[in-house]
C-alpha cells in the first residue's frame, strides 16, 4: 500500500567508522487499515441517509367562487362524468344527470383501479360523438401555432368534463390520485366540486350495503 | 534430479486504487447530502405521476399530518426579514402581545401548529425544545375561524410583489374536509394556484400521459 520510502542507505556520504552506531531502521510504512476501515464506515453512512428521492409537485388550479349563476360555466350534460370519493378507497360515479327511479339509476360503484377504465371509455364515447365545426378548427389552428405535437386532439375532447367530488371521509390520497388519474388520462377539463346531500346519502346506502369500513 | 520450480506469486494485491476510487466516492457522497430540516411531524404523501420539482424557497408551506393537524411554515432561505414581518403582523393584527425575544424566535421555528392563543408558549420555548410540546394544529375547519386565512393573508403582505408559491404538503392518510378547509382559507386570499407535493411514481405504459410524453420525445 501506500507508503513513503526512506532513502534507504544514508547518501549523503557520512563515513561509516567503526566509532559510528548504526541506527536502527524503522519502518517508515504506516499501518492503513484503520483509516480505509474508517472510510469505509463513513461510505456505508453517507450511501444510507443519502436521501434521493425528491419530493415533486402537483400543480393544482382551482377556480375563484363564482355566485352569479349566468357567469357559470355550462357544460353539456352528454360528456360529463361525475367521479365521487367516498370510504375506504371507493369510488363511486355516474355519467350525465344522477338519476334515481323506479328504473334504477346510472349511480355506479368502482375502485381506483377501475374508475381508469371509465374515464377512458368516457373519453372515447364524447370524442366519437364530437362534431367539427368552426370554433373546433380554430383551436386546433391555434394549438398547431403553438406547436402543440397533439394540435389535432385539441378540440375534440371539448366537451368531456370530469366532476370530482370527495365526501367528507374520503382521504387526500384519494384526493391526489383522482387529480393524477386526470393527468394521467389527459382530461383537459375537470374541476372540484362540493358533493350534494343527495349524493352523500347514495353512497351510504351503497356502503351501508357492500358493507365498506 | 532437477525439478521444475515454479515461481512464487504474492498474494499481495495493490489496494491503492481501490482505496483511492473508494474515498472518492466518499467525498462526493458528503458533499451530495443534505440533510433533511427537522420536521415536527412526519408525512408520508401520496404518489403522482408528475415530475416537476418543488421550489425551494419564497414559499410557503402547509402541512397536513395524518390527524388533520394543519402545520404553518415558510420557507425564505434568502431573506430572513420576511420572517419577522409576518410574524409582527400577526402580532398587531390579532393582538396576541408578543415579545420581541419571541417574534424573533419564529425565524428559527420550523412550524406552527397551533391556535393564536397558543403561539405566546410556543415561540417562548427555544427551537430545538419545540419538539416535546404538543401542537394541536392551526385551526381551520370552522369557517368562522379559519385562522390559516390571516397567516396566508401576513406572508402575501410579507412578500409584497415578490412571486410566493404555495405548497401544500398533506398526509395520505389525512381526510379531505380539512384539505378543502386550507384550499378555502387560500381562496379566501385570492390564490387559486397550490402545488401539492406528491412523491414521484411511474407513469402507467399506454395510457394517454405515456403516449403524449412519448410523442413529445
């Protein structure tokens, strides 16, 4: 290992005599171990508390109170779906207007795995039905301007809004993996709401029935 | 009878270079960390898709722990006047009577969470004791008295025109009432932009995000 090197026989030329001692050579080699032990140690530390995983962000707008109902923003009842939180880790929607009858109603129960499929579904059934008319090409003309690589899907998914409304017990990682699932699924246009009483009770019953703690 | 001698190897190896990679290793890793602030409650925070980083400083932050407890904090590496400026308007502005020792202390606090009431005792005790004392949590949930309102409404005045972002760390586990108490408390302030710290998972294959990142590629 590492080590510094006396020079050895003295060169400098003194005269050995029979009156001059003879020092005894030490070794100038320095025992390592301890250090590179020690380094080692130190290593093993760093690696453990070395945290690496950054924290992100979810960017998340909200929009301000609007009381003034003609200000409100319409949507059209075909394409939209109505995603609601309720306890553990269910999620319960309705697509249009919750309809309650004799008939039965559109309140359906899923889970978080689900509800990905039906908000794809979802998505497709509103695009299919899209009508390309003036307004809808301008759009497009003007995400294309702003090189937008999706410029063609600009418009298409326009009326496709997604509701979400979490109960009072539905936990915040419900909440953030809804708001995720929005991303992940490319839903343009969705916004939280406070849930109705109506709602509320709904998923009591069905809560109260599949029996969820 | 002659025999074939075979060399005598050391066994020795040189472990100079492997000594030398191995404390270069070390020096990067010391100068790598750094350390987590202390926190007065640990968060877990739940998982999203997106990977855009968290603004490190004109910041503020609340956290919601796992019992709904909401947590006040602001983050201003650079500027430390901004500090006392929120904390002297609290101060006039609810009239808790604050020493100047104390006002001065909220620099070194990592976060409130507690009522107004409570603030006297909790900036009377040093920093690093603030730990052992029970913070109940800044209350929000009654609208009448949703107190985050004002310490928003103090770091706004605090960072005057400056950009201030707002971070909202919660608990996975915490409920959504209290969330929508502190979104309700920022839309009282005229904020409607929230970053909400999320840790960061993978994106699931084929789904729209994927296809749209990809083309983007």
């Amino acid at each position: 290992m590492a080590s510094i090197d006396s020079g050895g026989e003295g060169g400098g030329g003194h005269k050995k005599g029979p009156g001059v001692k003879k020092a005894k050579k030490l070794s100038t080699r320095v025992d390592m171990t301890p250090m590179v032990d020690l380094g080692f140690l130190l290593i093993t530390f760093f690696v453990f508390t070395a945290t690496m995983t950054t924290p992100t962000t979810l960017d998340l707008n909200m929009p301000k109170d609007i009381k003034d109902e003609k200000e409100q923003t319409e949507a059209k009842e075909s394409g939209v779906l109505t995603i609601m939180l309720g306890k553990g880790n269910q999620v319960y929607y309705y697509e249009g207007k919750l309809t309650v009858d004799a008939s039965g109603n559109n309140f359906k129960q899923t889970t978080f795995k689900g509800i990905r499929d039906v908000i794809i579904n979802k998505k497709k059934d509103v695009i299919s039905r899209h009508v390309h008319d003036e307004t809808c090409k301008k759009t497009q003309e003007k995400s294309k301007d702003k090189k937008d690589p999706l410029w063609e899907d600009a418009c298409k998914d326009r009326d496709f809004i997604v509701v979400i409304k979490p109960d009072t017990e539905a936990t915040y990682r419900n909440t953030v993996d809804i708001l995720d699932e929005m991303t992940i699924n490319q839903v343009r246009t969705y916004a939280m709401v406070k849930i109705l009483d109506q709602e509320v009770e709904l998923i009591k019953a069905t809560e109260a029935t599949n029996n969820v703690k | 009878m002659p025999s074939v001698k075979i060399a005598k190897k050391s066994t020795d190896t040189d472990m100079t270079p492997f000594v030398d990679i191995a404390f270069l290793i070390l020096s990067f890793f010391i100068m790598a960390t750094k350390f987590k602030p202390p926190e007065p409650v640990e968060i877990k925070t739940p998982g999203s898709v997106l990977s855009q980083k968290l603004p490190e400083s004109n910041a503020v932050m609340i956290t919601v722990d796992s019992s709904n407890r909401v947590f006040f904090s602001v983050l201003s590496d650079k500027d430390k006047t901004k500090y006392d400026l929120i904390i002297q308007g609290i101060n006039s502005s609810q009239n808790l009577g604050l020493t100047p020792a104390e006002m001065s202390n909220f620099k070194q606090t990592y976060a409130v969470g507690v009522p107004f009431g409570g603030l006297k005792q909790l900036l009377g005790t040093a920093a690093a004791d603030q730990g052992r004392l029970k913070q109940t949590g800044i209350p929000v949930l009654d609208s009448a008295n949703n107190q985050l309102y004002w310490w928003i409404a103090e770091s706004k005045k605090a960072f005057g025109g400056e950009e201030l972002k707002f971070l909202i760390k919660g608990d996975g586990q915490s409920k959504y009432p209290t969330f929508e108490a502190v979104v309700s408390a920022l839309k009282r302030n005229e904020e409607f932009k929230y970053n909400l710290v999320t840790s960061l998972d993978d994106v699931p294959a084929g789904s729209d995000f994927d296809k749209m990142n990809k083309r983007i590629k």
